[in-house]
C-alpha cells in the first residue's frame, strides 16, 4: 500500500508542475509591457515655387511623438528587460483628392525605459511622394495644397523579445505653393507670371505688375 501512495503521489507531482509549465508558457508568449502614443506633433509642409510656373520645392519638417511604456503589472515596471526599443512606423494616406498612394515604412530609433516615456523624431512623407500629381487632370504642383488623414502604426520590440505596437491617427498639412520671386507680370494673353520689372510690365494693355503673387503699385515691389 505504501509503495502504490507513493506512486500516486509522485504522479500528482509531475502533473502539477507539467500544468506550471503550461501556464508560464502562455504567459511569456504575451508581453509585459504596452507601447502607447501620448502625444503626436505632425507640422505642416511648407512649398515654394522656385520660379513663375516652376515646379514646387517642399520643405519637410520632422514630426515628433511622445511614447509611454506601460507595465502590466506590479513586476513589468523595472530595466532593462522592459524596455522598449523603437524600429518602425508604417503609415497609410488618404488625400482630400483620393489620391492613391501605397503605405511606406520607415525607420524609427530610441527606446522607452519601463514605466517611463520618450521622444522620438520621424519624417511622415518623402518629398517623391509630394511630387506626384492627380492623374487627371494634370497638377504641376502635385500635393502642395492638399491634406491627407494620416493611420500610423509604431512597431518594436522589449529588450526580453515580445513584439509591441501601437496604432494612432493624425493629420497632414501641405501649404500651397508659393511663388518665390521678387516680382512678375500677368497679362490677358499671358496669365503665368513673367519674371520682368514694372515699366516693361505695365506697357503690355492690361498687364498687372505682381510681387509674390499680390498686386504691387510700386517700383520696389519684391
């Protein structure tokens, strides 16, 4: 009777800790921590014509995110095996015209301590991508003008190997160009903007002498 009590109970044994091990398998398929966006900044694009009915020249300032490293419990909240590294963000468009452009991924650095935050740097377009125009009608300016809803997913990894990411929404602002010259002349038989000076604008019937685009009455217009 003994010998068969102790078989029992080392069969109990071996059972629990193969129901232990099970458990903690599960647990450590799912990560600790959680990567939440607390605050996105996406300035607008700035555009410039270099020259009358020239092409737009875009100025791309870096946007710029605040991240939180949230344990999920009372043991997540220590370094640096919570700590999240940053890699990625993907980002999704949909332009104010339809326009269809496909996602891009880009790089993303820094890291977020455990139970702490961190800033990040990142570009949101590439100036490829504000070039291309609506395919009809033609747009010489391509996205300048335009605004487009932006999904931005964050992607990276804890220092321990579990995956995290977050998923945000924002919205991007492309300025209308701007003509960079000092000065231009419109006419009824020439509605693009001429480089020229005032006297030789306004000998042309009907012309209007312009500087950056608004009307401009004197000779030191620019």
């Amino acid at each position: 009777m003994r010998k068969h009590t102790k078989i029992l109970a080392g069969t109990f044994v071996l059972a629990a800790a193969g129901w232990f091990a099970g458990c903690n398998g599960t647990i450590d398929k799912e990560p600790n921590v959680v990567l939440e966006v607390e605050t996105l900044t996406v300035p607008p694009i700035t555009s410039t014509q270099n020259a009358a009915g020239g092409a737009c020249t875009y100025t791309i300032t870096s946007a710029s995110g605040t991240f939180k490293n949230k344990p999920k419990n009372q043991f997540a909240g220590t370094s640096p095996f919570n700590d999240i590294i940053l890699q990625t963000v993907s980002i999704a468009y949909v332009w104010d015209d339809l326009l269809v452009q496909d996602p891009v991924t880009a790089g993303l650095g820094g890291s977020v301590p455990a139970n702490g935050s961190a800033t990040a740097l990142f570009s949101v377009v590439s100036n490829a991508a504000l070039e291309e125009p609506i395919a009809t009608p033609p747009n010489p300016s391509g996205r300048a003008g335009h605004t487009a809803s932006l999904s931005l997913t964050f992607n990276g990894t804890t220092v321990s190997g579990d995956a995290v990411s977050a998923t945000t929404g924002a919205s991007l602002q492309v300025n209308s160009c701007v003509v960079n010259f000092g000065a231009c002349c419109t006419s009824p038989g020439n509605p693009n903007c001429t480089d020229t000076d005032q006297t030789t604008c306004l000998q042309i019937p009907g012309a209007i002498f312009q500087g950056n685009n608004t009307v401009c009455a004197t000779t030191t217009c620019n």
